[in-house]
C-alpha cells in the first residue's frame, strides 16, 4: 500500500445518538482505525463535526437551540468533551492528536493559510493526527444560516484537503454512499459506486436534507466532493459506523462512493 495523505471527515450523526450523549463504540472505532492507518505510515488528519451535539449532551438540553449565543456556549462545552474523549481514545492506540479550530479568516487571507500550512505541515512532521473543526464558539458564520462560509463541515473538510494537498478525502457518513434516489425512503434504490463527474443529475440524487443535530446531509458531501474533486483529490464518501470501511478506502479499496479526480 502506498503511502497517502488522507483527510477524513466525520459528522455529528457518527459521534453521538440520535437522541443524545457521544457514541462511544462508533468513537472509538474510528480513533483504533484512524491510528492503525496512521501506523501504517499515512499522514492522517480528521475533520470532526460533533461539538453542538456533545454540548447539547453534557448540558442535557432537550433539542440543538436555535439561538446564536447558546449555541456558541454549548459548542464551547461540547469541543471540550469531544477532544477530551478523542484524546482519550487516540490515546490507548498509542497516537498523539492535536486541536486546530479554524475561523473563516484562517484560510481565507494569503498569511492566514500560509501560516495554517504550516502548522498542519509540522504536527504531520511530528506524526500528530490533527482534529479540526471551525470554532464555533467565535464564528458565527457556520451556526448562522444566513451567512455561510464554511457553511459545514463537509465544506470545511474539502478546504482543508485542498489546503495541505491530500491525496483523498474520506467523508464518513450515515450513509452509505450516495444512491440514485433516498434510501430512507425507498429500499429499491441503488449505491452509485462511481462517479466521474458531477452534475446535476448527480446534485439532484444527492438531495437536501440533513439530520436533527448535524447541518449536513449527502447534498453538502457533494458539494464538498466538487471542490476537492476539482483540486485533484480522490473523495470517497462512506458509512462512518463500520470502522472496516475507513481501512478499505485508505487502502484504495472500493467502499461506498468514490468521486473521481479531476486530473
Ligand atoms: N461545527 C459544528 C459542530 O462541531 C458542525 C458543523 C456540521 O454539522 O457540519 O458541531
């Protein structure tokens, strides 16, 4: 196998319960693949979502608020448990990981992204795993709908992939890959194994919604596939709940959906 550069990202859906509190078996089934790959000589970073949720969680709120300021506080909570349980976990599979919480100003100004660059580059050279996130106790374009810029995860993970010029993107998902019609609603559909270009057809398949405590849903994993797609990357989107999917696809296996590179 040869060795890559891989930027996985998870979302709010694989980290913790529908209802709520963190999902132990799924996190630590992600933090024992991720190290193993990471052992087998990869550069490895995660894009991990789950900060509203863990928050929402630890403070037993009945639902994710609506509301700016609470939703800052509670993703302040929730970052803190999350990174404390990654830690953790990471931790009893002997790898070392680090916190980078972007704000919209990090990427976007030419120092900014130069100087982001190079932290990724030297807690790789140190063979941290670095876990971000934007910050959203301080950022409020993510949380508001009106503003996007990031506007997800999904999103934040294609930027970051572009950013230190991985070789794949992996979107670990609750789903398993994208299909050609809503596999909530209808068990006739089909996975798309393939796909060689984005368009609408394939906008269209991927649809809209997202779930109760994540902002994404397949129609930002898409989105997201189109920047780094565009940049060169491999992304392949998959379920985030079986661990053997994240070692097939670092394994250039086929595992759910795979959107091809431009080259
Ligand atoms: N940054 C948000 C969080 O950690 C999630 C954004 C998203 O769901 O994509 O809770």
């Amino acid at each position: 196998m040869s060795k890559k550069r891989i930027v996985f990202k998870v979302g709010t859906s694989t980290l913790c319960h529908a209802g709520k509190g963190l999902n132990f078996r799924n996190i630590e089934g992600l933090a024992r693949a991720l190290a193993d790959v990471k052992n087998a000589g990869n550069e490895v970073v995660l894009v991990s979502s789950g900060a509203i949720g863990a928050g929402v969680g630890r403070l037993n709120l009945p639902e994710r608020p609506r509301e700016l300021r609470l939703t800052q506080a509670v993703a302040a909570v929730g970052q803190c448990e999350l990174l404390h349980i990654f830690d953790k976990f990471f931790g009893e599979y002997g790898a070392t990981v680090g916190q980078i919480l972007l704000t919209k100003d990090d990427v976007e100004r030419p120092a900014g992204r130069q100087n982001l660059l190079g932290t990724f580059e030297t807690l790789l050279s140190l063979g941290v795993i670095p876990i971000v996130n934007e910050n959203d106790s301080v950022a409020f374009e993510e949380i508001e709908s009106e503003h996007h810029v990031f506007g997800d995860n999904d999103t934040l993970s294609a930027i970051v992939a572009t950013l230190i010029g991985a070789d794949m993107l992996v979107i670990l998902s609750d789903s398993d890959g994208l299909f050609d019609g809503d596999p909530r609603r209808d068990a006739s559909v089909k996975l798309i194994p393939i796909v060689e270009e984005i368009d609408a057809r394939i906008e269209a398949m991927a649809g809209g919604a997202g779930s109760a405590l994540g902002t994404g849903g397949m129609a930002t994993k898409v989105a997201a596939a189109r920047i780094a797609v565009a940049a060169g990357i491999d992304v392949i989107v998959t379920h985030g709940a079986d661990p053997r999917n994240i070692y097939a696809a670092a394994a250039g296996e086929k595992v759910g959906t795979l959107f091809r590179r431009r080259l």
